[in-house]
C-alpha cells in the first residue's frame, strides 16, 4: 500500500553523506531508508550488523540502503565501519526533523524500557555483544524503516518497541525492485 508523505515536504531537502538528494535517487532506484536510533543503542547497533550481513542480498535486488541517524557524519562513519558497513549512505538529522516528517515519535517509558524488550536485550546485548554504548542523539526517538520509490512510501515498519526486530530483506525485496 503506497503512502505519501506531507504534500509540503519535499525529499530532495534530505542529501546524503555523498552529496545527493533522496528524492533524486529514488527516481532512479528504490531505496530502503532505515531511522535508525542514537549508536548508544544496542538494538540501533544490532540493525547496522544484520543491514551489513544481508546488504549483498538486498543491493542485488537493485536497492539502495541509505541510513538516517542523529549524530555528525564523522561519527557515523566510525560506526557503520565498526559494525561491518563501511562505505555506508547515510543522512545526518541531529535535530530529529525527517524523523518527525515520517511520523516517528518519541518513545514511552513501556516502548523504551519495557518487559517486551527483556529478551531481545539479553540476544542483541549479551549473546551479539552490543551492550549499551554512548547516547549520541535523542535517546527517546524511536525509529522506523521505509521502502521508498519514486518519491513514495511504498511499504513501511514503524518500530512499536525499540527490539522490534524487522525482516529487512523481505521488505525491501518484495515490494519494488527494478530491473536495473
């Protein structure tokens, strides 16, 4: 089901480490646009490894993985290297502006602390090694993934919990590749 976005905001404002406008790749190429949370988080953390694991899968697929994050480039870039995604497309947004144009909210206490996140807290953080780091951003934020062609939401997964671990490579691969 394609969504659309606020018919005042315009992707093409959001430009990528590399220079690039958002709204000008997604012409080109679908795009899998993950808001990530402050690199603090472990589950934030958790998200950029299984993106590097399964990047190949989802690239050959014709999809481009651009992140958004809420620190500066520099740091950002520390990060994705750490966590196997060197070379990673990303959108700094320190004031958390895109994250409210997609409709991401602030989390509550039982979305951000909750018994629900137990079990994902002692698999990402204990067992996969990403126990809580610096909060670099607003540790409130929650985040969210969108699958975007042609200046569209075509499918989306808004994080009701900061575990939810979505399946990345079946939302990006069976809404909108393209032959390339």
């Amino acid at each position: 089901m394609e969504m659309s976005l606020a018919a005042d905001f315009d992707l093409d404002v959001m430009y990528t480490n590399k220079g690039e406008p958002l709204g000008a790749i997604t012409d080109k190429q679908p795009v899998l646009l993950v808001f990530l949370r402050h690199f603090g988080c472990m589950f934030c953390r958790g998200a950029i490894a299984e993106l590097a694991k399964n990047r190949k899968k989802i690239e050959q697929k014709g999809i481009r993985i651009i992140f958004v994050h809420m620190s500066e480039e520099s740091v950002a870039e520390e990060y994705f290297k750490d966590y196997k995604f060197p070379g990673a497309e990303h959108i700094s947004d320190q004031m958390c502006t895109y994250y409210k144009e997609f409709g991401l909210v602030k989390g509550t206490m039982n979305q951000l602390f909750g018994l629900k996140n137990w079990g994902r807290f002692v698999e990402a953080g204990v067992i996969k090694g990403n126990l809580w780091g610096r909060e670099i951003g607003d540790g409130f934020q929650m985040p969210g993934v969108f699958m975007l062609d042609k200046r569209n939401i075509v499918s989306s997964y808004i994080h009701k919990y900061v575990s939810d671990n979505p399946d990345y490579v079946s939302m990006a691969t069976s809404c909108c590749s393209r032959d390339m």
